[in-house]
C-alpha cells in the first residue's frame, strides 16, 4: 500500500494557511479544478446550458466538500476525484451550497433588496454550518442556531478565515457578470470559473484543517492516523528514533536496521535519508551509489521525478560519471533538468544517454536536445558543431528526425564562425 500523507493536529495553523494556498493546485486538486472549469463552457450550449450549470456547480461542491472531510481527517494531499470519504455528509453539503446558490440567483431576479443580507448571512453562516455537519453528521445539529454558537465558541477567531474566503468568493461571483462584459466570453468563462473553483476547494480545505487541529474535542477520529498506524507508518517514526539513537555508537547497527525495513518497495523517504546519512557518516561511498540507483528508480516509478533528480545530484558529487541504470528514467531526468534550467545536469545526462544507449530510439532525441542547450543557453556553438555532425554520421538518415537535425544544422551555419 502506498505511503500515506498525514499532517500532524498540532501543526500551527499559519503553516497550515501558507501550505493551503497551493493545496487546490496539487494533484487529483489541480486536475478537478481544469475538469471543472472547462465545464463551464456548457452554459454557451442552448436549452440544456442551465440544467448543465447546474450539475457542474454540484460535482464542485461535492468535490469540495470531499477535500473538507479528507483534510479534517488528517491526510496532507488532495482525494482523489467523488472520494467515498462519506458519501451521505458529502452530498448533503454540495446539495446545501447549491440550494443556497439558487436562493442567492431566485433573490437577485425578484426580490433584489434582499440580496445583499441574504449573501451576509450565508458568508457568515455556511462555514459554521459546513463543519458542524463534517464532523457530526447531523444535519438538524448544523441548522441549529446554538449549535452555531458553540461551534464558533471552539474555533475562535480561526473562524474568521472561511469567512472571509466565503466573503472573497461572493465578491468574485458578482464581478463575474461585469468580466463577462469586459472579455470575451469565451475567455470570460474559464478565467472566473477556475477562480471561483480554486476558492471554494481552498475555503473547504482550510475548514477542514480546522476540523482536524480540534478533531478529539468534536469526537472524530481522524482516518489517516488510524490508517497510518495499522499499515506500519507509526512504527516507521519508532525506527528512526531507534536508529537515531544508535546511529553514534553503533551505526552499522543502525544501518543494518534500515536495511531490513527498506527491502519493502513502500519504504518512505524519511528511511531513505536517514539511510544515506548513516553511510555518509561512514564513508561508504560505493553504498551511497548503489542506494542512489535503487532510490531514483523506485522514485521515478512513483512519479517523484524532482525528487530523484536531487539524488542524481548527490550521487554525481560523489561519482561525476554517474547515471541512472534505466534509459527511459535517464531520458525524464534530463528533460526535467533542461525544464528546471538546469543546463549543464541536462547536457551531462543527455551525454551519457548517447554514450551508454546509442542504438536505444531516443538517443537521437536526447543528441539533439544537449546540441540545444550547447548553441542555447550554454552558449558553446563551437561544442555544438562537432556533436551534430557526429549525430549527422549516426543518424542521418533517420526519416523521423532529419528534419530537426536539418533546422539545427541551419541554426549553427548561421552562427560566425571561431577565429
């Protein structure tokens, strides 16, 4: 099973603010905020436009209230998309805020004085309202008015930031209308859909960390800590104190430890840092790489490419010559640096892949790209030509590439020549 992110209750809720800002811009988050937003675009499609709009506002908000109830659960990153966290509680909050949408649009088309204390009264009301019901599951309990009282007793003057996120969102929904006048619509749409989704998913987030910092004083158990106890995760932080302990006096104690936990493939990063410093430390140097290569490859399988280009980094101080086992990881790792602008890492692996891979279908594609970054940002034309006219001899008559080499070769002839 994979490992999984918990944050811990005590962490102070500023760090939680700050972290919560990217929260809807992380993983299955990010994804479901894009999915939303083009969504939008149904309300341009006649006679159907609305009920569509209508679904769309729906699956936001129960995707939201799916963030709230898995944040206040103590787990760090995103649910995936209609997460069964709790499907009666999620739908009963989505179908709250609709209704409460529809009374905010049915008041603006016929009653319009009473739009302004209507949207007062929600901003207000409906994060008191949303978190009651996450954590009680009570719906007549959140529609109380003293159990409003209680509940914003407990959180005190945190209680003001969904507020004020609830009041940010309202302000940008009434705007909304003057964008669309201002833009075209079909940019109008997308650029205040995105907006509005990325606030409703922040707003429910951070309710939700605010669920999970009291979650003993409201009676939830929070899941991810349950979860991370029964799959070992605990026993995980009881090892790294108990190789912290050992590592001064009895390191290769230590190391063998962490070697016996570390043959799971699921072994998280905190063990595989703690490892390499214990070998540091010792001056394995041959341990260092031969971990190197096992972390990066279990890293890339994992989708962690950024990380384990911080790896290829320390491995290539201790070995400069060295490079991933696995040419398809080597080929990632050197896009990513040249990505990252981090030219001379990019040229250096896109050098080996040639070296060690030259018959692999991609080595024409990585020659290529180190000729780039030699003519472009490393400003070295006169390594360039030479490395070109060898791909030249290799590959020239690839009919997938010729093209490019003959851009390139156009690109470098344009260039003065060395005196």
């Amino acid at each position: 099973m994979p490992r999984i992110e918990t944050v811990a209750p005590d962490t102070p809720f500023g760090e939680r603010l700050l972290a919560g800002f990217s929260y809807p811009l992380r993983g299955a988050a990010l994804a479901t905020c894009v999915a939303l937003t083009l969504s939008h675009y149904v309300t341009l499609l006649p006679f159907i436009g609305f009920f569509g709009i209508f679904a769309v506002w729906m699956a936001t908000w129960r995707y939201a209230a799916d963030c709230l109830l898995h944040t206040a659960n103590g787990y760090a990153q995103p649910p995936e998309v209609m997460i069964e966290v709790n499907s009666a509680q999620g739908w009963t909050l989505a179908l709250l805020h609709v209704l409460a949408f529809l009374a905010c649009v049915l008041c603006a088309m016929f009653m319009p004085r009473l739009l302004l204390p209507l949207l007062l009264a929600l901003i207000l009301l409906l994060p008191v309202i949303d978190m009651s019901l996450a954590f009680d599951g009570n719906l007549a309990a959140a529609l109380n008015p003293f159990n409003w009282l209680r509940v914003i007793g407990q959180f005190g003057v945190a209680y003001l930031i969904p507020v004020g996120i609830n009041l940010l969102l309202s302000v940008l929904l009434l705007l909304s209308s003057a964008m669309s006048s201002a833009l075209p619509r079909l940019l109008a749409i997308p650029i205040s859909a995105f907006i509005a989704t990325y606030l409703i998913i922040l707003g429910f987030h951070l309710m939700g960390a605010l669920i999970h910092q009291r979650h003993e004083e409201f009676g939830l158990v929070a899941e991810a800590h349950e979860l991370a106890a029964t799959t070992g995760q605990d026993a995980d932080a009881q090892l790294l104190d108990q190789v912290a302990s050992m590592e001064t006096e009895q390191p290769d104690a230590a190391i063998a430890l962490l070697v016996a936990r570390m043959q799971d493939k699921h072994a998280g990063a905190p063990l595989h840092q703690a490892y390499r410093r214990l070998l540091k430390r010792q001056g394995l140097r041959v341990g260092l790489i031969e971990h190197g290569h096992i972390w990066m490859a279990a890293l890339m399988a994992g989708g962690e490419a950024r990380r384990a280009l911080g790896v290829l980094q320390e491995c290539s101080e201790i070995d400069p010559g060295f490079m991933p086992d696995d040419p398809r990881g080597a080929g990632e790792l050197a896009e990513l640096a040249e990505r990252l602008g981090m030219s001379r890492l990019s040229l250096r692996l896109c050098e080996g892949y040639l070296a060690r891979w030259p018959r692999d279908p991609q080595a024409l594609s990585y020659g290529l790209l180190a000729v780039r970054l030699l003519n472009g940002p490393l400003n070295q034309p006169q390594d360039a030509r030479p490395l070109l006219a060898k791909l030249l001899a290799a590959y020239g008559d690839h009919p997938d590439r010729r093209a490019a080499i003959d851009a390139l070769s156009l690109q470098l002839q344009a260039l003065p020549k060395p005196a």
